[in-house]
C-alpha cells in the first residue's frame, strides 16, 4: 500500500478558489483588466505570481510592469485575500474530508500538504487540521510551480519516501499534472473535462472513500 498521501488544499480539502478570484477580481479591476470566473479556472493550482502574469496577459493593451512593480501588486492582492480568509473556520472544510483525513490518520499512512498557497499553514490552522498533518510543503520554498512536480517530490523528500509509494490528491489539471509528472498515483478531485488525465477520478470530495484508493493504487 502507498506510504503517504499529499493533498492539495484548494479544492480539495477547502474551497479558496472563490477568494482567491474575488481578491484578484479587485485588482483587475483597478487596473482596467476585465477577468470573469470562467477566467479564474486556468488560475487554480497556479502560484501567486504565475496567476499575476497570466491576469497581465489578459490586458485589452498591453501594460508593462517592472518586476518590482509586479511584486507591490502580488503583494496587494494578497492584502485582499487575507481580509476575506479572516472569516475562515472549521465549517469551511469540504465535505467528506473530515472522515478522510481522519481514515488517513488512522491507517497510519503519513499525511503531507502540497499546496502552491504561502498562505496554506494559516488556512490549516483556521480549519483546525494542521495535527494531522506530518509535513506541510513552504510554497516559498518551491522554484517551479505545478504543473511542475517539485510540490510533490519536496513533500515526498522531506519524508524520505519513494515517489512510487505516494498518492496525490488534486483538483487543478495543472496538479494532476504535476502529480503524473513526479511518477505518483493521481487522484483527481472534479470533472473528466478537466482531469481525464488522473489515474482515479472523482466527482467531488464526498465521493472519496480511502480504501477504495488504496484498492485503486494497488491494482494500478
Ligand atoms: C493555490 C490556488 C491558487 C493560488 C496559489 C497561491 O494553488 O489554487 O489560486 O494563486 O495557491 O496562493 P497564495 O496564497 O500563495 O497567493
Ligand atoms: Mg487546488
């Protein structure tokens, strides 16, 4: 059976993706960028200041910022999505992962995060999580972003686990991606228009079962 799991926590464990788009909804705004929810898909999984460029790319003529520049608005975005997570509470976890997390634990497979959010140790700290957690990922810490693998292989490495015996959970194509990509088993959170490309798919949280992953990983 696998040796760990890695989580991602967008989409997966909580759903931030709403305040992530309303925060960078409000920057777009003043910058005259026109950004929709549609849009904000391709933002899911992406760091900070991928998502910062990718908005920039969207300008109706094109803006150039310094990099400097482009710091101080990365940095006011993130003012933005850290008045709206204030609110954030146990309750905010998705459902079905309580039980998950708490099957997990109990298998005694260890439990990594492997979120691209520098914020991601705050948020598990609001959701009252962060016990079950044997490593969490320094988004800081990690040169290339998913759909890169280096998340997954730093959670794997810290823990000094073969990537062959983890199993990645995710919502984002760019972090099944990811997952593929580091040689581990990929569970995909969401729709086969996005994620055809996990090894086990999922409608939505409330349909992971944990023993049927690790049934899934064994047969694969
Ligand atoms: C997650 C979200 C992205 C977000 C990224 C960085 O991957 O899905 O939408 O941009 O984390 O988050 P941060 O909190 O560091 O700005
Ligand atoms: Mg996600």
């Amino acid at each position: 059976s696998p040796k760990l799991f890695i989580y991602d926590l967008d989409g997966v464990i909580t759903d931030t993706a709403e305040f992530h788009y309303l925060a960078w909804k409000k920057l777009a705004d003043e910058l005259g960028i026109p950004i929709d929810r549609h849009f904000n898909e391709q933002l899911k999984g992406i760091n900070r200041m991928d998502s910062l460029d990718r908005i920039l790319g969207q300008a109706t003529s094109p803006i150039d910022f310094s990099e400097q520049e482009k710091i101080g608005l990365a940095t006011r975005k993130n003012g933005y999505y850290l008045e709206l997570i204030e609110a954030i509470n146990p309750n905010y976890i998705l459902p079905g992962i309580g039980d998950f997390l708490e099957a997990n634990k109990q298998s005694g497979i260890k439990i990594a995060l492997g979120s691209a959010s520098k914020n991601a140790a705050r948020i598990l700290d609001k959701l009252e999580l962060t016990g079950y957690f044997d490593y969490i990922v320094n988004a800081a810490e990690i040169t290339k972003g998913k759909p890169d693998p280096e998340t997954f292989t730093a959670a794997a490495d810290a823990l000094n686990i073969p990537y062959s015996d983890c199993v990645g959970i995710e919502d984002a194509a760019a972090g099944v991606e990811a997952v593929n990509r580091a040689g581990m088993f990929s569970v995909g959170v969401g729709d086969d228009a996005h994620l055809s490309h996990a090894d086990y798919l999922v409608g939505n949280t409330q349909e992971l079962e944990f023993q049927k992953i690790l049934d899934e990983f064994e047969n694969n």
